[in-house]
DNA sequence: CTTCATCCGAGCGCCCAACCCGGGTCGGGC
DNA sequence: GCCCGACCCGGGTTGGGCGCTCGGATGAAG
C-alpha cells in the first residue's frame, strides 16, 4: 500500500506542465521546479508520452506539452501510465485469483479496496489539483479530521 | 498501489485461526490449508503476534490461536502489522510532506486516498470475511459491476 | 531427556525503484 | 547545410525491500 516516487513525481510534472498552458517546457525547467532528478525524470516524461499524456517536441524550442486538456487527466491515468494497473494482489488482478476453503471472500475484499482507491483517482483530475478544488466526495474525506492522524499504530 | 503477498497470506491465516475457534493450530497445518510457504509463514506469525494478534504457545500441544475475538481484528490491523502504515507517499506520511508551487493540493489527494483505504481496511473484520458479510459501504462498492472491471488500461 | 513446536537472528536471490551515461535523432536557426 | 539544442532510448549501477529459507535456541509435555 505504497505511493510510489514515481507517481508523485509524475503528477508533480504535469501539475507544472499544466499550469504554463501556453508554450513547451524543457525536461531541466521542469526538473527545476520540482526538484526532481533530471534524468529520472526524463524517463518518467518517457512512459507518460507512449500513453499520450504529454507530447514532446525536439528540436532548439522543443520540450513538453500536455496530450490533452488538464481536465481530462486523471491520477488515475498518470498512474496506470508509470505504474501500471491499480491495486494488485501479488502481481494479479484481484477478480482473477482464487481463493477457497475459509477465504472463500477475501477476493471481495480486494476488490472493494480497489474501488475505494479507483473512486479517488478516477474522480481528480491535474485541472481541480491546479485550483485547489476537489471533487466534493473527495474534499469530504480530506475535510474528516479523521484523515489527517497519523494511523492508531505503535 | 499494490497488495503485498505478506497482507494477503496473513489474512487467509487469521482466517484458518479463526474459523477453528475452539483449539489451536500450527504453524504447518495453517501452511498446508492456506498453500503458504512454511518458514515465510512463520516469520508472518511472529509479526502478529508482537503486534498481539495471534498467541503462540510453544511446546508439544502448541499452535496459534487468535490474540483477540475475530470481530475485534480489522483489515488495518493486520496490514499495519506486517506492511506499516498505510498509504506512504515515498515512504513518508503524506501530512508530513511539504508542497509548494503548482503542486500545493497535491497533499490532499494522498490525504483523501488514504482516507478511503482506511474507510474500507478498518472497517472490515475477520469475522466479517468468515461470515461472507461486510460492511454495507464496502458491499456497495463491490456490487457495482464497475468495480469488477478490469481497468480501462492498455 | 526426548520430542514437538514456537521463537529469533541472520542471510540469500531477485526484482524494482531511483538514478546516471553515452549516444542517436530530429527540428529550427543562421 | 551545418550546428546546436532538446528529446529519444537502451543499457548500467546501486541500494533496498520482498519473498523465502536456514540453523539453532527456548520452552512445554510425556
């Protein structure tokens, strides 16, 4: 149950791309701004341009652009595009395992989880993180005080 | 975002305790019934039981036995048992991470994903997996017949 | 005092995350 | 047409964590 650095990366990169809607911005501007390793970063942009979220343009005034409106970019695009399906148990998709005996439900567990976390990344697109307003199902959870400890563990 | 090998192997072992209430169990019949690799079961068991979800109990007529009644162990529990805290954004706890520039929300959303693990992970006990009978929130998100697709991916 | 099962630290292989390099390739400007 | 700038891309390196194993110590029961 991990955010990897990989997706926070690349949604930090496109927030950045977003948000200079007008022209390119080069791979070093980028890294720049969000303090994120140059090279690393490219081969994040890399994946994020074979799924269409960003279109790159070489040449002396090349650099990056986003694929398609902030609006229509899901987290939930970023990251299936740098971190492939959501919510895997051991590698597989949920609906596909068996279980039996006294575990005969826990696929439904999985399942249930994974819908909680689709129903989060689905919903919030670059375009509502840039204005600071989220989907209001979304900003109820973040509203919770709840959500803000730090898990009742050690 | 993925499930590790560890939370689901340690679930189907609670379960196998759980469901035979009376006595206790050992380490290799819990691996025999659950298809777990026994020495890697082991080193799962130790962790729950520091964390006092299961009691060993060494000797001839040893075995397992579950720390507490089955409806008194959540999902939370055992995930944070074995794997930490939930929902760690590289490795830290998303309230303590610093955003600024155009990436100022972004904070919220990993606020509101874990929000909505934990919504289904603590809400989900032992007892209720036995049983086949969740919470009604999390048998909403699993009766929708979106949550069994297989993502809109590739 | 032997047997059985839990306790416990250590260690191994592998893959992936996080990076770095060196070059190829394309586009624009002069 | 040449060169510079920036993307494109395969590979390499390092470190850490996951999945899993081993050998032995400890304790309970007959």
């Amino acid at each position: 149950m991990q955010v990897t650095a990989r997706i926070d990366y690349a949604v930090r990169a496109l927030l950045e791309l977003a948000s200079s809607e007008a022209g390119r911005v080069t791979r070093d501007e980028l890294a720049d701004a969000q303090d994120i390793p140059r090279r690393y970063l490219e081969s994040i942009l890399l994946q994020l341009r074979r799924e269409g979220l960003v279109i790159g343009q070489r040449g002396a005034t090349g650099g990056y652009r986003l694929g398609r409106p902030a609006d229509q970019i899901t987290m939930a695009d970023v990251s299936r595009a740098v971190d492939g399906p959501l919510a895997l148990v051991q590698g597989q998709r949920p609906e596909h395992i068996q279980y039996d005996g006294t575990s005969r439900h826990l696929g439904d567990l999985w399942i249930g989880l994974r819908a909680a976390v689709r129903s989060v990344m689905e919903s919030v697109t670059l375009a509502d993180l840039l204005a600071g307003d989220l989907p209001t199902e979304v900003q109820a959870l973040v509203n919770d005080p709840d959500a803000w400890r730090s898990g009742t563990d050690r």
